[in-house]
C-alpha cells in the first residue's frame, strides 16, 4: 500500500505542455490542522482536566505555567 502511495505519477502534459505536479498547499496544510489537529487538542485537554478533576494529580500542560 504504501509503494502504491509513493510511487510518483508520470508527467502528464495537454498539447505539449507540462502540467504541474500536485502539491501540498499553505491552505490544505491550514485546513488539516483545523480538521485533525485542534479537535485532537481539544480531546488532550478534556482528558487531562478530567484526570485532574478525579485524582487531584495535574498532568496537564498549564501545570507548568
């Protein structure tokens, strides 16, 4: 599977000219962080809260501050 992922496509052209390659973009990189990265955060958050809300151990990381 992962070869398959890997594996870069030939280059593709339309009347004799190169089309670019796809890539990763500023906004797709903006939207991943907002779709996977803060409700991953958000979960990090509650379970620490909840952890310390029933054993009283801060293991959170505003226990540094």
């Amino acid at each position: 599977m992962w070869s398959k992922l890997l594996k870069r496509t030939p280059v593709q052209t339309v009347m004799g000219h190169r089309l670019p390659e796809p890539r990763l973009t500023w906004q797709a990189a903006l939207w991943v962080f907002i779709c996977v990265g803060v409700p991953l955060l958000l979960i990090g958050t509650l379970i620490d809260l909840a952890i310390q809300l029933t054993t009283g151990i801060c293991t959170g990381l505003w226990c540094f501050f």
